[in-house]
C-alpha cells in the first residue's frame, strides 16, 4: 500500500495498460453515450443544431450532423481501442471548438465534464490506446507476421 501511495516504485507494464484500458473505455462509452440520442432522434439532432444556431456556429446542420456523430462513433472507437489516436485527435478538435464556442462563458464548473473529456482524449493522442486495445492487437499481430517473413 506503501508504494502506491508514495509513488514508488513505477508502474508495472500492466498496471500501464489498465490504467490506459479503463481510461479508454471510461472516456469512450461516456462520449458514446452522450451522443447517442442526437444520432438516433431526428428531434433531438434538430434541437442540437437550433442550440449550435443560437451559438453562431456556421451551417448549424451540418455541424451537429458532424459533431454528433464525431462523438459517438469516435466514442465507440476510443472503447474498442481501434483508431484509437485519430479518434481522440478528432475528440480534442471537437471539445476545444465547444469549449471556445459554447462554453467560455459559463461558469467554471459547467465546463468541468466538457474539460475532462478533452483531457481524456489529449491523453489518449499523446499515449495510444495501450496494449489492451484492438490497435495493440492489430500491431502484435503485424509484427508477428512480419517476423515470420
């Protein structure tokens, strides 16, 4: 208990990878989750770009076309580990545009959820998916095959 608390010595190689699972999958199916009701309503999707409007966002439709759908599929992506940096890039992109757009002017403690899913993805660019991910199958399978050539 010691050496967790005084953050010594490093984590294992495992630890690493479960650390980078949970976060993964936490931050994904959140993302997923929060999208999923402007991706299956045509009502709420038009609800989403009458709020996107009245926040001056360039072709409201299209933007809550791209934004909802970013979301949950990049959502489904970073759970599954598949395309894992790409999906966060776009996760980051996405939560950067809401947070300057939507968000500067509220209050410090709305912005926390929206931040939190930034940071998670920023993360997930910077380290990958980890090993417990299909792009860390996907990339011991390749090498594998490779080194048998």
């Amino acid at each position: 208990m010691w050496t967790i608390l005084s953050g010594a010595p490093p984590a294992s190689h495992g630890q690493l990878h479960s650390g980078l699972l949970l976060l993964r999958v936490f931050t994904g199916l959140v993302l997923a989750y929060g999208a999923q009701d402007n991706v299956f309503s045509a009502e709420h999707l038009l609800e989403f770009r009458d709020f996107l409007a009245k926040h001056g966002f360039p072709a409201p439709l299209l933007s809550a076309y791209i934004s909802a759908y970013a979301q949950f599929v990049g959502g489904l992506l970073l759970a599954a580990g598949w395309f894992t940096r790409p999906a966060a890039a776009v996760m980051v992109v996405n939560f950067i545009v809401a947070l300057v757009m939507v968000h500067r002017s509220l209050p410090f403690g709305l912005n926390i959820a929206p931040m939190a899913m930034c940071a998670n993805s920023l993360v997930l660019v910077i380290t990958g998916p980890g090993a417990f991910s299909l792009d860390g199958w996907l990339g011991r399978r390749r090498r594998g095959y490779r080194a048998r050539l």
